[in-house]
C-alpha cells in the first residue's frame, strides 16, 4: 500500500508472534528468578535412609546410609536432607552396587539454614499474656474508681457558711456523719483488697512477660543436603549409599582383665578389649556396626614425592667493591632469595586462582515458614510491646506499697531468671562443664521459689535445666576419664582397624560409651616386685603369653581378683604373639615389715673417727594359700663424700645380681603360709665433726 508516497508492505500476525517470542521467555525467566533464593532440595524426591556403618577414626568418622528408591526410566534429583552442619563436604559420595545400571550424574552439599517458630507454644503464651494484662486493667480501674469514690465522700461539708445556722437538725447531721464514716471505712477496706490483686495481678503479668519474651526470638538451626541427580535405564528399585564424613567423633582403647583365683602361681587370665567411643557430630547413630580406625580421614598418608630440583650459575661479585651496584650481577645469595620470592608469588597466584574457580557451597535459606506462623511471631511481638508499656504506665500511676510486693519479689525473681538462663546456655554450648552446672541448678532454684501454678508456665525451662545440669556431670566425668585415656592416633603410625562385633547405638552428647570388642583367655605367669624402701609393698605382675594375631593399643585395665575390683593399671600396646608384662597393682596378701637396727663401735679406730653400724631386716610373709614367686629390690648406699667411708657390708640371702650403683637383686619362691627374711648391714665410718645426711633409704626401680 503506499501512504504519503511511500510504499508500506502488509505482514500479517507479525506483532502477536514477536510479542510471544519476547514475553513468553521473560514470563519463564521471571519465574525462574523467584525460585533461586529456594534450595535445591525443594524439587529434589527425598530420600529415607538409616544409618548402617559407622568407621570411626581419630576425631572424625565415615558414615555410610543405606535406601531404596523405586525409579521411572530417565533422570531424577534425589535429596539426602536433615544431614549433621559438621558434615565435612569433600568427602560426600554416593555409593552403587557393581551390578547396578544406576548413572550418577552430579552430586552436590547444601548447608540450609533452618528458622523454627515454636508457633503453640508462642499461642498459649500470648493468650496468658492478654489474660493477665487484662486483670490488671480491671482491677486497676476498680481501684480508681474506689478512689474517686473516697474522694467524693471525703469531701461533704456538713457546716453552713459563717453566721448561719445549720442547714439540718443535729440529729440528722449525726447521722450522715455516722454515714460518711462508715462510707470510707468501707471504701478503704475495698481500696486495700484492690491493692492486693493488684500485687497479684502485676506479678501474673511479669512472669507472663517473661515466658513470651523466651517465645519471641526465632531459633536457627544450620543443617546439610545432599542433592544427586541420577539417571535411571528403566523402571525399578534401585539400592543406593551415601558416604560422608563428619567432624569431632573418636575412640579409645580400655581393658579389663579378671584374674581367676587357683592354687597356683600359673593361673589363667581373662582379659576382654573394648573402648569408648564418643560422638559430637550432631547426629545419632541408632544401631548401627562400629569400625574403629586409628587413620585420619582428611589427611590420608601419602607417598614420599621429590620436588624439582634446580642449579643455576651466577657470577660472584668483586671483593674489593665495597658499594652496590644495580646493575651489577646478583650474588648467590641473592639468586636464591629472588628464586624464593619469585616461587612464592607464583604460590600465591595459584592459591588466588585456586580460591576463584573452586565452588564454595552457598548457605541456602530454606522457604519461609507457613504466614500462620509468621503471624502469631508478630502478633507476640505486638503483645510483648504492648503490655510491657502498659506494666510500665500501671506502676508509674499506683504507687502504693501494697500494690508492688509480690511484684516486685516477681520482678526480681525474672530478672535472676533471664540471667541465670543465658549464662546457663551459654556455657552450655561452650563446653564450660562447672559453670553450665551450677547456673542450671541457680535457674531450678529460682523456679522452685515460684508457686504451683506459675511453675508449670516454665515446664521447658525446667527440662532444659535439669539436662544441662545431667549432661555437665557426665561431661566433666568425661573429661576426668579422657585425661587417663591415650589417643589411638599417636600410637600406631599407619592404619590400625578393628570391628565390633554388635550393632551399638551412640547419641551425639559428647558422653563416652564403652563398646565391646573381644574377650579371650590367655595363659600368664605370676610374680611379685618388691622395692626394699622405707614402705615396701608386693606388687603383682603378670607375664602373659598374648597369642592374639592383631595387636594390642595401650590404655588402661581395670584389674578384678575374680569378682573383686583390685584398682586400674595402664595396658601397654602389644605386638601379635608377645609375651609382655603388665602390673596388677599391690596384693595385701603379701605381708612386708622392716625393722632397723643401729649401734656403734669403737674397735680398730684411732683418733677422732666414729663408726656406726647400721642393719635393716625386712619380713615377707605370704598369706596366699599358694605359692609364689618374688623378685626384691634393695640399695647399699654409696658414698658421696671422701671423709665417710661404707665398709664390712654383708647381705643375706646371696644377691642374684648387683649393679655398680649399689642395687642388690633378690628371687625368693615363697610357700602358702611362709615367712622369709632379708638382711642388709654395712658399717658407716667418718670423723666425729661430720654429720652425714641419709638422702636415700631402700631402692626403687
């Protein structure tokens, strides 16, 4: 068509169509960009699982989860959600059966931040909070209205003006004045029961406050997803495993070996291994198999790897120049200090560009909780505000002892509450075991001083009280365990693992939890160690043939004489099939007296010399009804000054063995009942203006 002169060619449907093109993939990216802030979990399937294996390991563990899923043919998100915040995110994997036609196709953790409103709890406060404000607005007006009432009745003249006469008989005037007295009688009487329910109500509304004040602040959990997308080749049940590690989880080893009594000095030795496994991961481990490893998860050993290795030529510089010059040739020190700074900044860089490619996983917000929870948030909120000004209007306007006791007891009770509360919590959650303990116990006392009624306002707090103070004694028993406790890890250099043979269930409190592990029957030989001192005891030792084909890790032994707890000793780490010695603690059956013995002598001395004989007698006496072997240790002392001599030393019975240091060693094989005798003598000859010092007495291994 032409138009002005100017030709214009017809195309028809030409706008709808570009119009569709262009706002149909805007529509379609605006409804994308309202989704992003959500997690990808929302359109992933979630997946059940349980927890089936747990591999312990020196301060972390591996968890494996096991589900099934039944899959349609093509490709599927699937969400494994409600996982530990100190789920260590490099080492989530997923885990298929060699046989399954399962692709895994991507996988990825999320940390989704959680925001709970305790929306019931929250109601019920709000509803006391109204309740109770509002009593105190009612009796509040009673009470003025009594006032003015006093006022008005306070303020009857019944004289005239000056020079009149009474406006009514005397009698009359008797009467309303009898009126007007029993009137504000009355009307105090009234006033002081309205001061009380005041007091009453004020109080009401301040621990009213003080619950929905603990409802108002929104509690944030952080906990992990993990979103895989799979793809699957037809229709079916598909067998699938997450494998993840987690922080703040170990083990230690312990022992108990039950000594069973014979008439023999071979008797059999039962010794069953075990240890304490704790778990701080932020999540439980319902019976599930136990693997116990001393590796570090996160650090695994690596090979040995040699480093490039260069030489470069430099021309040394001329020792007669005293001055530097730019531009003359760099020393070899100075060659090898660039090549350490231009090495470092090559580091650098690639730690820079390193930390921009990698992906960081991003905290996502998980969708807003439903408006009926957000709406009684606000509406507390509201509340809070509101009969809190009004309290503060309501003490400013009656003023009256009577209304402010039990009040003000309340005011101070609530004000000792939210304090030993926060303190309370936060020593909880840092791990302060005494502190946590003593302000549970503070925030129960100030509970108890409430009455019935008022206390079942604080039924949560008095739970959360009562656990802090359970947990911190368990912990701090804990702690008092661990300092006797060796870690696995520092033991053994490479990897050390074991299994226990029963399912176990380990709640993620910090407590520790013995686990069994084996128990065996080896065959030992029994002996007692005694150092000749000044308070000598028999200490039982048992060599014991270990025939074990995995070895052992130090820790400590809790040693019964059959059914009789004897004391704790420390377990040394063993090899497989070593015979080794272990310490059984002291045996009050073996009975040891010392008895001491000194006199002097004079003869073949001259001059001023002095010369002392001294004896010391040691008694053993076996009360076992069997026989047993011993193994005494006993010290001659030696001079350590040229003018005091040790001479005519004579012991009995004959040593087996004695050291330049002056330890003498005996073997004695005592029957049941027996006594034995050892004799140790020497003579001590110095001048008579020396004084020795003894700094020894007996002898010690």
């Amino acid at each position: 068509m032409s138009v002005g002169g100017k030709q214009y060619k017809r195309i028809p449907f030409r706008f709808p169509i570009l119009f569709y093109l262009i706002v149909l993939p805007l529509l379609g990216f605006g409804s994308l960009q309202s989704e992003q802030p959500n997690s990808a979990t929302d359109d992933a399937k979630s997946v059940e699982s349980t927890i089936g294996t747990v591999h312990v390991f020196d301060g972390q563990a591996l968890l494996l989860r096991s589900a099934q899923v039944d899959l349609k043919k093509g490709r599927h998100r699937l969400a494994f959600t409600d996982l530990p915040q100190k789920l260590l995110d490099p080492t989530a994997r997923l885990r298929l059966p060699s046989n399954s036609q399962l692709r895994l196709l991507d996988l990825r953790v999320e940390t989704v931040v959680e925001k709970q409103y305790r929306t019931d709890d929250a109601r019920k406060a709000e509803e006391e909070l109204k309740a109770a404000e509002q009593e105190l607005r009612e009796v509040t007006a009673l009470y003025l209205a009594q006032v003015e009432q006093r006022k008005s009745v306070s303020g009857i003249d019944l004289k005239g003006e000056k020079e009149d006469r009474p406006i009514i008989a005397f009698e009359r005037w008797k009467s309303i004045f009898g009126f007007v007295d029993s009137s504000l009688t009355e009307i105090n009487a009234r006033i002081n029961n309205l001061l009380g329910r005041i007091d009453q109500a004020r109080r009401r509304l301040e621990i009213a406050l003080t619950v929905a004040e603990r409802f108002k602040s929104q509690q944030e959990t952080e906990r992990k997803s993990v979103i895989v997308e799979v793809e699957a080749p037809a229709d079916g049940r598909y067998d699938l495993a997450l494998e993840y590690g987690v922080a703040d989880a170990g083990w230690y080893p312990h022992y108990r070996l039950t000594l069973e009594e014979a008439r023999s000095a071979r008797p059999s030795i039962l010794l069953a291994s075990a240890v304490y496994v704790y778990n701080e991961t932020g999540e439980d481990w319902r019976n599930a198999k136990i693997t116990l490893s001393t590796a570090n998860l996160t650090n695994p050993s690596r090979l040995p790897e040699l480093s490039r290795w260069t030489i470069a030529s430099v021309i040394r510089p001329q020792r007669e120049t005293v001055a530097s010059n730019r531009n003359a040739p760099a020393a070899e020190s100075d060659y090898y200090a660039k090549d350490e700074q231009a090495s470092s900044i090559v580091a650098q860089k690639t730690e820079t560009n390193r930390g921009l490619s990698d992906d960081k996983p991003q905290k996502k917000q998980r969708p807003a909780q439903p408006q009926k929870a957000q709406e009684q948030q606000q509406r507390l909120d509201n509340s809070v505000i509101q009969s809190r000004s009004y309290y503060e209007k309501n003490l400013a306007s009656v003023k009256e002892d009577l209304a402010d006791q039990k009040a003000k007891e309340a005011r101070d009770l609530m004000q000792n509450f939210r304090e030993s509360v926060n303190k309370q919590e936060e020593y909880y959650n840092n791990r302060d075991y005494n502190n946590a303990r003593q302000y549970s116990s503070q925030t129960l006392d100030i509970i108890k001083r409430l009455s019935a009624d008022e206390r079942k306002q604080f039924k949560d707090e008095i739970k959360a009280a009562e656990k802090i103070q359970s947990w911190s004694y368990e912990m701090e028993q804990t702690r008092k365990l661990k300092s006797r406790l060796v870690a696995p890890g520092s033991q053994v250099p490479g990897d050390f693992s074991v299994s226990a043979p029963l399912a176990a269930s380990i709640a993620s409190d910090g407590i520790l939890r013995s686990i069994f592990l084996s128990e065996h029957r080896y065959e030992a030989s029994l002996s007692y160690e005694v150092s000749l001192n000044e308070s000598p005891r028999a200490y039982l030792t048992a060599a014991i043939k270990y025939t074990g084909s995995q070895a052992l890790l130090a820790g400590p032994v809790d040693v019964y004489y059959g059914p009789d707890f004897g004391g704790t000793s420390r377990h040394p780490m063993v090899s497989a099939r070593e015979t080794y010695d272990l310490n059984l603690g002291r045996d009050p059956d073996i009975e040891i007296s010392r008895q001491d013995g000194e006199f002097e002598t004079t003869e073949g001395l001259f001059g001023g010399k002095r010369a002392v004989r001294r004896t010391i007698e040691f008694t053993i006496h076996n009360r076992r009804p069997y026989e047993i072997a011993m193994v005494l240790y006993g010290a001659i002392p030696r001079s350590a000054d040229d003018r005091i001599s040790i001479e005519n030393v004579a012991v009995r019975p004959e040593p087996v063995d004695r050291d330049d240091n002056g330890i003498v060693k005996f073997k004695l094989s005592l029957k049941a009942g027996q006594k034995e005798t050892v004799h140790l003598e020497y003579q001590l000859i110095h001048d008579r203006s020396v004084v020795p010092v003894l700094r020894n007495q007996g002898g010690s291994r």
